[in-house]
C-alpha cells in the first residue's frame, strides 16, 4: 500500500506572492512533484541548486494542471534569516514554503533522512508514486514522464 503525505500549508511561510486562494487552488492538480530539504541537508547547497529545477517548472506550465511542484524548506533556526533573503532575493518562478517548525517532517515520519528520498511524486490523493531525484537520475526523470501519462 502506498504512504501517504500530509500537507498543512497553511502552516508554512510561502514567498512568491501568491493570494491565499490561489495558493489552495494551485496545488489540486493530478499529480504533485514535492520537492524536500530539511535541517540536515546542506541548506545553502539545496538553495544554489533551486535553479535547476526550472526545466521541470516549465514542464508544469506547460501541461497545465497535470502537476505541480512544491518546495519545502525546513531550515535549521538559525538558517532562518538566510533562507528567507535567498528566497526572497533569487525571484524563483514558483512558491516555497519555509517550515521553520519541521512540521512536515513531523507529520510525516515515514520521510527517510537520507536526501535521495526527499524527491517524490504524488498523486491526486497525496500518494507517493515515485521516490527520487529527476535532476540526479535519466532513470527517474523518465520514470516521472511516464508515470504522468
């Protein structure tokens, strides 16, 4: 049986600018490509490298309403400050929200530490369909192409 994640967005500070509604309404596509750093991983490393996930926004623009992605970033205490400015300042096309209570870690304690598990796909019913890294792995990006078809 597939795991599910649980989200309570509500409780993240998301900077892009989004009107509440549209933030709610944003993420009932088919599938959710979630895209996880926590307070263990290398946080100014994850944030440089935020970039290269444009290729996959541009996908999700391009097949409107077929999946959306989301970053959460759970950063130590005192990264808080520099998450914030990073994300502020790097006009990123897409919302991040910063968890600096690591509440969806807490939620969902089925996430494993190690960081090639903090990339996966869901389904409509937040079921996890597909674990890993696109941009790490040709395997996998094909894997999440097919599984979105």
């Amino acid at each position: 049986m597939a795991k599910k994640l649980y989200f309570l967005l509500i409780l993240f500070l998301c900077y892009q600018g989004l009107k509440e509604k549209e933030t709610v309404n944003r993420y009932l596509s088919e599938y959710k490509l979630v895209v996880y750093m926590d307070s263990i991983s290398c946080m100014s490393c994850g944030l440089k490298t935020m970039h290269e996930w444009d290729v996959y926004v541009e996908l999700s623009d391009s097949l409107e309403g077929v999946f959306d992605i989301l970053f959460i970033v759970s950063p130590k205490h005192n990264e808080l400050g520099l998450v914030k400015i990073k994300v502020l300042s790097e006009n990123f096309k897409y919302p991040v929200f910063i968890d600096d209570k690591n509440i969806f870690s807490k939620i969902n304690p089925c996430i494993p530490s190690e960081e090639q598990f903090h990339v996966f796909l869901l389904d409509k019913d937040n079921r996890i369909i597909l674990v890993g890294n696109p941009l790490k792995s040709n395997k996998i990006h094909n894997l999440l192409i097919k599984s979105m078809k």
